[in-house]
C-alpha cells in the first residue's frame, strides 16, 4: 500500500493512524508542492483533484482521507467499523461525520492560523482562532457529555470515530491552545487513552510539530 | 418482525433533511417526518437536544436507535435496506463508494451550498446577495465539475457502473442549485449532465423534489 503525501498534513496523517491500527505494510511517498508534484499527470492519476492524501493498493487509486481509512480499515482490521452490526456501524458513522462536520471543522481554521499560516510568512488572524475556539468549545461540551456515559464515541468500542481524531488533535498540541481539554474530564481522559497507543505514539513522532 | 416506526426530525426543504428521506424513499421503507420550524427555534429546544446535542436537522429515530448528520443517516437506512448501494461485500466498489461519498461532501457540496445560500436563502437571511462570494465559488465549481465529467465519461454512476450513496447523496444539494441560474455550469457537460438528469428522473427523487420547493430564481427549464 502507498500513501501519497507529506506528514506535515493531517489529512496524510489521519491516514497513517489508520495503516498503524490496522497494521498494514504500507509506504508513505511524499509529494513536494513546491514542485507542483500535486499537479502532475502522475499524482492526478491517483488523486484528480490534485490533493494529497491519495492512496494506492494494487490497481486500485483512492484519495479523501477518510475513504482512504475506511478502506485500510475494511481490509485489515473490519472490527474498527462494526459494518456487520447495524447498531454499532450506525453510531460509528454518526461520529465519523461528527468528527469532520462539527470538530474538525472548528479546529481546521485554528490550525491553519496558528500552524500554517506562519509557515508562509502569514500572520495569525486571533478573531479567527477566537471565533473557532468558541465553537470548538461547544463541540467539546457535547464529546464530554458522550464520554462521560461511553468509553468512546461510538460506543463502548474503539472505532474509526475515534482514530479519525487523532492527527488534528496532535496539531492542536503544536498550537498555544494545548490545553484546550483541560475542563472536560472525560474528553482528557478519552484523549490520553488515545495517546497511550502505539499507533498513535508512532504518528506523533511522525508528524514531529514544529512550534 | 415489529413494526418499529422511523421518524424523520427536521423541515425538508433543508437539502441535508431531504437527504435523509430520499434514502427512505429509495430503500422503500414508511417513515413520518415530524415537522420542526426553524424560524421558532425548535432545534435549540431541550426535546431536539435530546436527540441531537448539536441542535441540528434532521435526526432519525429508527427502533431504539436515534442518528444524526445526515449523511450518516442515509448509510445506515441504505445499510439497513438496500446494502448494494454502499457497495457493501466488494472492498473496491465499497473503497470508490466512499471515495465519492467524500467528494460530494468536501469538493461539491460547500462550493455548491454557498451558491445555493447566495442565489436562493438570502432574502430569507435578511440580507442582499454577495455577488463576489457567487463568483469564487462558481470559479472552484467549474473545475470540480470538470473532474465529475471526466469521470462520468468512464463509467454510468460515480463509483463504477452501479448506482450508490455516493450519487444519491448528490441529489438534494444538486437540487437547490439547478434552480439558481449556475444551473448552465452542468448543462454545459454532457456526461455530468445525463447523469443529473438520471438521478432527477428517479420516483424516490421526484417525490422528494415535491418536497423542496426551490425552483423560483434563474434558468429553468422543467416543471411539472
């Protein structure tokens, strides 16, 4: 298996997660933007809208991030999607789009703020980072309430929902906003938990974030 | 076998609570839909937060289990009724099924939404059309309407030549914008075009357009 792209994305990363559960061999091939490599025939083979992530098994091309992981996921480790239970693939699939749609979509724009705005010789747009934040902080009001009556999000079982949290929420440790989890208990504790496993410990030192 | 019944929470000319019923209406099944009024704040009330802590439409209860998001809620019914749609027992067709899924969710629908809000929901937000915001995200529509044409030109349906959630999650967004007059940027493709025209075609899709009463601004060519 290849993953196209740079682990400085956590689009990429989100990925990697997964391939690390899921325990697959997999090869990660870096895509330089600063070549345009994103928009060559080769990579637009694979991804046509020119991004990265993109993925590669065998014949078959995939790219979006989170195909990309249910897929890995689907192949070698079926347990992490719970598609043979329609409860349980029902609560994952809420909070896999939970997490794109309400947390992720709040923490994007801080990170590009905070992150890579910066990397560009860019300045931080503090009413955006506050906005965000704000809304963020609600978002996390709803995870802390959930976790407090489930080990995870889906349910009592680790699930896709919750590895698909991981790589933005490393960024999010690279910003000044570390520790936004304080207040909520039960997300801390939901957060560690996710922290102490190997796959995750492997990608953090992946992504290594720059400050 | 009980009949559990499936309600549907929210206001349907909403693209994302449509979503939810054409997934009904395709998998065949009876549901009511439980009208909820945006205007009176209904989704803030405790009874909707209840069911759905982010205070949003629509919210599906079906037996013991109550789904939101509606993208969610169209996997599980099709899960439940029609699995061939998500390509469920094939890893590649299952992969491109979500592959297009994603595609509609994060390339289409935020370039189309903020076109459709621009073109249709501005009166009702209390505020003037933003002709600059139209223009950008006509601009990025094209390009992505490109990658569709393209891909339409290889095979009958988005993830291969079976129909699946990835087309059908199309439909009510696409729905709202062929009645702005960008309708002419899917017009002018052919391959995306026949592909429209198919899905619009389709009884469960007709039913639900009933529901979606938009067809009032720019170009239009059929009604009923």
């Amino acid at each position: 298996m290849k993953l196209y792209g740079a682990t400085v994305s956590w689009n990429v990363t989100r990925c990697v997660v997964a391939l690390e559960e899921a325990g697959a061999e997999y090869q990660i091939v870096p895509i330089d933007f600063a070549t345009a490599e994103h928009k060559s025939p080769d990579h637009l083979a694979c991804n046509p809208f020119g991004q990265v992530p993109a993925f590669q098994d065998g014949d078959l091309h995939l790219w979006e991030s989170r195909a990309i992981c249910k897929y890995v996921a689907r192949k070698h480790k079926p347990d992490l999607l719970r598609e043979g239970n329609l409860k349980e693939s029902a609560m994952m699939d809420v909070w896999l789009e939970v997490e794109a749609n309400q947390y992720t979509a709040a923490l994007n724009p801080i990170l590009y703020q905070c992150l890579v705005s910066p990397m560009f010789g860019g300045t931080t747009d503090q009413k955006v980072v506050e906005e965000n934040l704000e809304k963020l902080k609600k978002v996390l009001e709803v995870y802390e309430a959930r976790l407090a009556k489930h080990k995870y999000l889906a349910g009592d079982f680790l699930s896709l929902a919750d590895l698909n949290h991981v790589s933005v929420t490393l960024c999010l440790l690279a910003t000044p906003h570390a520790s936004l989890f304080d207040p909520y208990p039960h997300v801390k504790a939901w957060w560690d938990g996710l922290m102490a496993r190997p796959s995750v410990q492997k990608v953090a030192a992946l992504m290594k974030p720059s400050a | 076998m009980a009949t559990s019944a499936v309600k549907v929470y929210g206001w349907a000319i909403s693209p994302f609570v449509s979503r939810a019923l054409l997934a009904l209406e395709e998998a065949g099944v009876d549901y009511e839909l439980v009208p909820m009024s945006r205007q009176a704040g209904d989704h803030h009330r405790p009874e909707h937060l209840a069911r759905n802590p982010f205070g949003k439409v629509p919210v599906l209860e079906d037996g013991d289990l109550t789904l939101f998001e509606s993208h969610a809620i169209a996997r599980h019914v099709l899960r439940k009724h029609k699995p061939e749609l998500l390509g469920t027992g094939n890893l590649e067709q299952a992969a491109l099924v979500d592959v297009w899924f994603e595609v509609e969710a994060h390339q289409l629908s935020p370039l189309a939404i903020a076109i459709v809000v621009e073109c249709i929901f501005t009166p009702f937000l209390g505020r003037e059309r933003n002709q600059a915001v139209v223009d950008e995200n006509v601009e990025k529509l094209k390009k992505v309407l490109e990658v569709y044409e393209a891909r339409l030109s290889k095979s009958k349906y988005l993830a291969g030549d079976f129909l699946s959630v990835a087309d059908l999650s199309h439909f009510t967004i696409m729905h709202c914008f062929m009645a702005t007059e960008y309708a002419a940027l899917v017009d002018a493709l052919p391959h995306v075009s026949a592909w429209w025209e198919g899905l619009a075609a389709r009884p469960a899709a007709k039913k639900v357009a009933e529901f979606m009463p938009v067809g009032t601004a720019g170009a239009s060519k059929k009604h009923d």
